[in-house]
C-alpha cells in the first residue's frame, strides 16, 4: 500500500461526513469527496506539512464544494423555499430572512482568521468534539473549545454590526 493509499484509508470517510454535511445530499458528497482525493494526490507535493493532513483534505473539499455550488447556479426555487417554509411552520418571508442570515454568517465565517474559521467549521459543519479537534490541532480539547467560542464571539459581534448598519 502506498502513502497516500493510507492517507485516502484513513480520511476518506472524515472528508465525506464534512462534504455530507455541507451537501446534505450524499450523491454531491461522494463525487466532491472522490474529486478532493483526486486534487490532493495531484498537489500532495505541496502540502507543507503546518497543518493536519485532514485539515489540508477538508479545505481541497471545501473549496471544490463551493465551485460545485457556482458551476451549478446554486439558486433556490421559489416553491421549495415556500414548501420548506411550510414545513417548518415559517412564512415565505422568515425563511428568506432566515438565508438572508445565513449569508451574512457565511461572509462573516469567511472573513475571521484562522484558526477561529477552521475550529468553528470542524466543530459546526463536521461535528467533531472539541477533543478531536484539539487533536487535529497538536492542542487541548481545552483549547478546542476557547477557540471555538472566540469564534462565535466574532461571528456574534459582526452580525451585530451589521444589525446597526442597517
């Protein structure tokens, strides 16, 4: 078996629940999954090494996510906001305040520096305990969960800024 056999072995299915969660469609998650093991064999001679190999596969799938979310127009149906609207007992106009919201989150994610965005992203969109995400870092579950609620705190503050922009 190869290195990067073993590497594949041993993320594979960390990178394809991050993906599934992102995705929740496990069909995207698959095909993402598969192209970011395809992406990382290419460049793995450009993986420095400064962060967890796990950390470094979750950003190739993170990345090749987003550009599946352009390249497919990632735009909602009117119809399916209205009848997941429904479902959730929320009128047409909460749930788009509700993505409204969510955009606003992803801006601000986006724009907080590492390792704040990496902790919060494993801990939300992956979740991991704050153990295993203590481990991905060589740090403490301890540190794990500061990180992870300065995170928040960040998140908290600029959508707060934002409510008084407007």
């Amino acid at each position: 078996m190869t290195e990067f056999e073993g590497v594949y072995r041993r993320y594979f299915k960390d990178v394809f629940l991050y993906i599934l969660r992102l995705s929740k469609d496990k069909h995207i998650a698959e095909e993402i999954t598969s192209e970011t093991f395809l992406k990382a064999m290419r460049s793995i001679n450009k993986f420095k090494g400064d962060c967890d190999i796990r950390v470094w596969l979750c950003q190739i799938a993170k990345n090749s996510y987003f550009t599946y979310l352009k390249k497919v127009g990632c735009t909602a149906d009117i119809d399916e906001i209205a009848t997941a609207s429904y479902d959730l007992g929320l009128t047409v106009e909460e749930k788009i305040e509700q993505q409204d919201e969510a955009t606003k989150i992803k801006k601000l994610l986006h724009n907080i520096p590492n390792p704040y965005k990496e902790v919060f992203m494993w801990r939300v969109f992956a979740q991991l305990s704050f153990k295993q995400i203590g481990q991905i870092f060589n740090k403490s579950d301890n540190w794990a969960c500061v990180t992870y609620h300065r995170a928040k705190n960040m998140i908290r503050q600029g959508l707060e800024e934002y409510s008084n922009e407007e």
